[in-house]
C-alpha cells in the first residue's frame, strides 16, 4: 500500500517534506536514516525557518521506511523504531488534514449509505413480493439492530487487535465490503439461483417448497447482509477515529455526516428511477439494479479509501490484548469494557440510548404516518371501500409518505452541509503536540492559529457549539414528535418530518465527533507514553518490559485494551440495542390502539411518534450535562476566552505576543488546538 500523505496534500507538512517523501528511494532512505534519525537541531520550515528547535528528520523515520520493520532484531534497527516512536508525538497523523484527505477518508461511509438505503427502503417490497408474510416480516426488521448490537463490538475488538502491516481497519472494511457486495448480489438473486438450483432436480418452480425456500434463503441472506454491513460500518467509523487528528475528528465527522446524507438520497433517488429500463444489463428488476448500484458504490469508495489513505502500522503498537475465546469471554470483555468507558463516551452513550427509542419509529413508521393522514378523509368519506380500492388508496397514501422521506433526506444533507460555517468551535489539547516555548523555537503545534481569519469565521455563533445545537435538534424532535398527535394534514405532517431532518443530520455527526475525539486523544497519548518507554533501555522492542508484557497478555493492563472499535462498537449497542425495545414497546401500543385497515381514526403510530418524542427529550437532558470542552484546563480555557491565548486564528503577531504572555506552566498545558466544525472551504 503506498503512502496516502504522499498522494495528497496536507497542510500539516511544507510541500517540501512530501516532495522529499515522494522521491525517497528505500534505498537513500537507509542510507541517510542512520544519521538523521539522530536528535539534531536544525531549522524548522513549519516555523519560518527563522527557529532553531529541536525536530527529528521524519524523512527516514516514515512508516514505510524498511529500517523500521518491527521485526527486525538489529540494535540499529531497534534505535529507530524508538526515534520514530518518540516521534509519534508529532507523527504524520496528527497534523492538520486537507479536504481532499477527508473526502477520501470519509466516502467509503456514503457508498455504505448506499447500501443501507436500498436495504430499508427496498427491502420489505422485495420479501413481500418472494411472498414473505406481513407478520413474520419482523423477523427480518430485527436483524438491523441484532446484528448492530453484536457485530460492531465485536468487530471492533478484533480490528482492535489485529496487527496486519497494512493496518487494523482495512482487512475488515475491505473483508466487510465483500461480503456486503456478494450478500447483495445472491439476495437480488435468490429467486434465479435457488428456482434454478432445484431446476435441475426437476421441481417446479411454483411449488410451495421452492417457493418456501427461496424465502427462507432470501432471509438467510438478508442476515448476512446486516452482518456484513456492520462489520464494513464498525470498521470505517473506526478508520476515521484513527486517521483524522484528534483537533479535526468534528470536521471529519461533519464531512462523514454529509456522505451519509448523499448516499441516503441517492439511494432513494435511485429507488425511484425505473433502473430496468435504463440499466438493464445490471438486472431485469428493479431490486436486482439497486444491488448491483450499491455494490458499486460501495466496493469503488471503500478501494478508494484504502488505496489513498494510510493507516498506522498496527505493529508499531506492541502486541495485541490475547483475548480469551468464547461467547461468554465476549460478553465479559463487553461489560468490563463498557464499566470503563471513558466518561464523554459514556455520557454519549446514555444519550444514544434514550434517542434511539425515539428515533427508530420515526424511522421506520414515518411513511405509514403520513399513509394513514393522507388515507382518513377518504376512508371517512367512504367507510366501505373494496379491497381494490383499498390498496389503490394506501398505494398513493405511501407515495406520500415516500415524498416526506425524501424531505426528510434533504434537510438533512442540507443541514449537514451548511450547519457547520454556524458552530463555534471548541477545544482541545493536543496531546500530540511538541511542547515548546517560544524561546526555544515556538509551538509549532500552534500552526493553527496562523490562519487568517476568514469570511467564514464570521459565519460562527458565539456559544452556539455542537453539543448545544445537538441538544437544541433533540428538543426540537420532540416538539416535532408531539406535534404528530395533533396534525391532521399530509402537508403539516411533512413539515413536521422536515424539521426532524435538522436531529437526524445532528445525530449523524454530533455523538461520532465527541466520542471520536476523546478516543483519539487518548489514543495519542497512549502513544505518547509507549514512545516514552521504547526510550528506556530496559524495555523491549514494544516499548514493555516482560513485566508489562505479561500483564498485558493476561489482559491485566485492562485499561489500555480499549481503543476506537471496541469503544465505538460498544456506542453502537447504545444505538441498536434500544432500537429492539422500541419494537417491542411500539408492537404493543400498536395492540392496544390500532384499528382494522381501512377504517377511519387509527392513531397509533402518531402515540408511538410521541412517546418516542419523550425518550428523545430526556436524551437531551444527558447531552445538557455533556461538556464542551472536557479537556481544556478552566485556566486555559478562561485565558482563550479572555484574548490572553490565541483563541482564533489571529495574526502570527498577535499569536506570539498572547504567548509571550502566558506562563511556562500554562503554555505547556496550552498546547490547544481549535476544534473546527466548519464545512471544508477553509482549506
Ligand atoms: O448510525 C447511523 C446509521 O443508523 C442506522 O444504523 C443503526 O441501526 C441499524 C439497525 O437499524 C444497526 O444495524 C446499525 O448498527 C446502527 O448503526 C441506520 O440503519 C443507518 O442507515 C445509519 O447509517
């Protein structure tokens, strides 16, 4: 896998370094490495060049560089991996990413989106018309947030470990993304293949047991395809975590947020196009074309992704937790892990939890809602109504649910997009950072602030931060939700799905761009302080003593066991797992309150909107307690608000002087790094 930085612009680096990085031969690499991996004090570019500070030359001390296979024995050899480990601090990954770099790292989760959406919107008409009874259609609905409760932790916990040269992540997306691809192609298929199969043994295809099979197949396959995807969606959350500095894990998240928006849409732009008679060559039905869309869309932008971006050598990390096997080993490791989640993490989680009731029936009975709106005044009109006439009636009633869906999609986007030029940014500390003063050569880690203020700066609301405006979108759910009772027009109904698209397009990013940060920071300087051991020279080529070593193979270091996929895998239960409740809650309030079809003055899914309203306002009583910036000492952060930091990209005058300003203790503490919400056209 070649170097992404060396393909795509970064900020973070003089042109000259990737220059350098480009046209570095293994060969001149060795040869220099030796002598530049040494501390040496030279001129900084990234300072002005006007700096004497001390820098290693990461010129012989990138990933790719064959003196640091970790495992080479060599005493040199051993030198270097330390120098670079040290290094880390200041590593490729930790600077400030272009948009390019972001794009790339990012797509992969719109072709998923893809999926996703043909998946839900396609995928009950598609049994349905297998034959696939109404009822046991909840069968299949439950194996979403099943295969999101287990698979993604799971997932994570594995990719966590996994200690492949070309990175954690990328065996599972690219693994993930193949099954998804074949899941999709044999479910679209199933018909063909299974009717085909028993063909050959001469059954007939109308039978009921070739009919029964090709059900009970297609939702064998529909399983697998749940599994698939989580596995490819726990991998690429992960991947961002770990590739996105910790300072631009809110913007990499917004651009995540504003794929999965686009993929959402264009998988229902594609549902309602007539694909067999454009695309015929895909498949003669509709199911078949949206498949094989999907499957591309999926399998170019997760090649894409992995082609262009590169992960850490996982190797670099030491060895791996051993987990002990088994299914009770899992759920142990879960529930130690979920004990100990770092506390934004947590907070998150609660929040998720108490969302998600909500969120789930408006996801899944929103066209229903608006279904029956839109049916009442004609089933009022005439109660006695032929089935016919019945079915023509709920056919145009779905066509307008459909329609508020696609409003529902666009807000959304249109909310990823724009919202954040609106956000006030918050802040970090960056563990990654040099700690520097001025007079020994200036913080490069303040690179940030060198920015001129924009025109987009202007755009930003004082105070108005990410978690304020996650918390305002659930509030407004809520209105939204209870509104639902009420409303008794299909455009007011609309209007009321459009504005939960602002929550949704908040949901897609707001709880990612928190935890995503806390895990990065703390990932940071879980590298940090393995850069401070490899230093020792009583530790071993992983930076741990045998001491360590074994604690760590016993798991007893438990706390270093939990990195972005288990932590997110775990945020996914929080996702998921609440999702099952809200089936079985809405099953029974749907009991209790539904009419027969076709007759006038059912409510009920408008009860569960509401109730589900309710959860999603507690939810934003948790966010209320979430802080915005977790990490940012009260003297710091008090300092930045005062002007006596640089707490907006100023002049480099301005920025020298407030350091200049600030005591040594604080200005070590301030290594702070704006956390930019903003849309990317600052780059
Ligand atoms: O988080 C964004 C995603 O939310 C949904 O996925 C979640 O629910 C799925 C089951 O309904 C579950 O399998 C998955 O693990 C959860 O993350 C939604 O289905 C996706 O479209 C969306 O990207």
């Amino acid at each position: 896998m070649t170097s992404s930085l060396a393909a795509i612009p970064d900020r973070g680096h003089p042109a000259g370094d990737s220059q350098r990085q480009q046209t570095s031969t293994p060969t001149n690499q060795s040869a220099k490495g030796k002598e530049q991996a040494k501390l040496s004090r030279t001129g900084n570019p990234s300072s002005g060049g006007n700096d004497r500070q001390p820098v290693f030359d990461t010129d012989s001390l990138n990933e790719q560089s064959p003196l640091l296979s970790p495992s080479s024995g060599s005493g040199e050899d051993d030198g270097f991996i330390r120098a670079q480990a040290l290094d880390n601090g200041e590593d490729d990954h930790q600077a400030t990413k272009s948009v390019w770099y972001l794009i790339l790292l990012t797509i992969s989760i719109g072709g998923l989106q893809i999926a996703w959406s043909v998946e839900m919107s396609n995928g009950s008409p598609y049994l349905l018309s297998l034959g696939l009874s109404k009822s046991l259609m909840a069968l299949v609905w439950i194996a979403g947030p099943l295969s999101g409760t287990l698979v993604q932790p799971y997932v994570g916990m594995l990719s966590d470990n996994c200690r492949l040269s070309w990175g954690k992540r990328k065996p599972f997306m690219l693994g993930g993304a193949a099954a998804t691809i074949i899941s999709l192609m044999f479910l679209a298929w199933t018909k063909d293949i299974v009717g085909g199969f028993f063909g050959v043994f001469g059954a007939d295809p109308e039978s009921a047991f070739v009919k029964n099979s090709i059900i009970v197949i297609a939702v064998l396959w529909v399983y697998i395809l749940d599994f698939a995807i989580n596995t490819v969606q726990a991998a690429i959350r992960a991947f961002i975590v770990d590739c996105a500095p910790s300072h631009q894990q809110e913007v990499a998240n917004a651009m995540a947020s504003r794929f999965v928006g686009i993929g959402n849409i264009a998988g229902y732009l594609a549902g309602y196009t007539d694909l067999p008679s454009v695309l015929w060559f895909l498949g003669d039905t509709q199911f078949k074309d949206l498949c094989a869309i999907a499957s591309i869309a999926l399998g170019v932008t997760v090649v894409a992704t992995c082609i262009f971006i590169r992960e850490r050598d996982p190797r670099l990390e030491g060895p791996p937790i051993k987990d002990k096997p088994g299914v009770l080993a899992f759920f142990n490791k879960i529930f130690t892990s979920i004990q100990r989640l770092p506390p934004q993490t947590r907070k998150v989680c609660e929040v998720q939890f108490c969302a998600w009731i909500g969120f789930f029936p408006m996801l899944f009975y929103t066209s229903s809602y608006i279904g029956e709106i839109y049916a009442e005044p004609y089933l009022e009109a005439n109660p006695n109504m032929t089935p016919e006439e019945l079915d023509r009636l709920y056919e145009d009633a779905t066509r307008e649910g459909t329609f508020a869906l696609l409003i529902f999609a666009i807000t959304s986007l249109a909310t990823n997009v724009f919202l954040p030029f609106f956000i006030a940014p918050t802040y970090t500390t960056q563990p990654g950072s040099a700690v520097v003063s001025p007079d020994e050569g200036g913080p490069s880690s303040l690179k940030d602030y060198d920015e001129e203020k924009s025109w987009l700066d202007y755009l930003v609301i004082p105070g108005f931060t990410l978690r304020r405006a996650w918390m305002l979108a659930q509030i407004l759910f809520t209105c939204s939700m209870l509104c639902t009772v009420f409303v008794r027009t299909v455009t007011a109904a609309t209007v009321l799905i459009g504005l939960v698209g602002i929550t949704w397009a908040l949901t897609l990013w707001a709880p990612w761009a928190i935890i995503s940060a806390e895990i990065s920071r703390r990932d940071e300087e879980r590298r940090q302080q393995r850069a401070q051991r490899m230093l020792s020279p009583t530790r071993g080529m992983d930076g741990y003593n045998s001491d360590e070593a074994r604690e760590l193979e016993s798991g007893e270091d438990a706390e270093a066991a939990d990195q972005a996929g288990v932590i997110l895998g775990i945020h996914n239960m929080a996702i998921a797992a609440p999702q099952i409740i809200a089936t079985l809650l809405s099953s029974v309030i749907f009991q209790i309150f539904q009419k027969p079809r076709g007759e006038p003055g059912d409510h009920s899914i408008a009860i569960v909107l509401a109730l589900g309203g309710i959860t999603v306002l507690i939810s934003a009583f948790f966010i209320h307690r979430i802080r915005d910036d977790p990490d940012v000492p009260a003297d710091i952060m008090s300092a930045v608000e005062d002007g006596d930091a640089p707490s907006r990209p100023g002049t480099a005058r301005s920025r020298t002087r407030s350091h200049e300003q600030l005591p040594r203790a604080s200005l070590e503490r301030a290594t702070l790094v704006r956390n930019k919400s903003f849309g990317g056209m600052e780059y």
